[in-house]
C-alpha cells in the first residue's frame, strides 16, 4: 500500500530557502532541478520509506527518526522523516554538511 507523505512546517521552510539560495546564487533552472531531484527522492517515499535507515541522531532523539540522503551536483542532502502508519511525516531537509539535529530543530 502507497504511503502519504505529508511535510511539516520546518521542511517546508528548509524547502523554500533552498530554492531562495539556488535562484539568488545559481538561477532558477539550477534551483528547479534540485526540486525536481527532490521530489523524485520523495515518490520513493510514497513507495517503501521503511527501506531507509534510521539517522544517526535518532537513538540521541529518542524515536525513529529516518533519512533518505540524495545527492544534486556535488552536493548532498537529508531528507528527514518518521513513519506513522502509512504517513510519512518529512520533519526536516538539510544539507548533508550541517550538524546533527537537536531536540531545538524539530
């Protein structure tokens, strides 16, 4: 059965100031290829998100937090999410550089 994937309000800020930092300092067609790399990552998602590995920081966390890590360019980023039944709840999308999420960054 597919899986709903719902982002969270956080997500959807790393989201936007991405796409912001791509247009301003690349252009707008670099910024929607890494949009288009994104949304690929999120439609495997949908289809088995249980195939991902918990993040590192989870057992610090104290649930199950998942990662699908997806490379644009030389660049790479995390796609941080929990399953709650056939809900996928993306929590956060960072790039691969930036530290370990804290309790404070959910």
């Amino acid at each position: 059965m597919a899986h709903t994937v719902t982002t969270r309000t956080r997500a959807r800020l790393d989201l936007q100031r991405r796409m912001t930092w791509l247009t301003t300092n690349r252009n707008a067609g670099v910024a929607g290829r890494w949009l288009a790399k994104y949304d690929t990552a999120v439609a495997a998602l949908e289809a088995d998100p249980n195939r991902y590995p918990e993040a590192d920081e989870a057992a610090d966390l104290g649930f199950s937090l998942r990662e699908l890590a997806f490379k644009q360019g030389q660049a790479g980023y995390r796609i941080l999410f929990t399953i709650d039944g056939h809900t996928v709840n993306v929590l956060r999308v960072r790039h691969a550089a930036q530290d370990r999420l804290t309790d404070g960054d959910l």
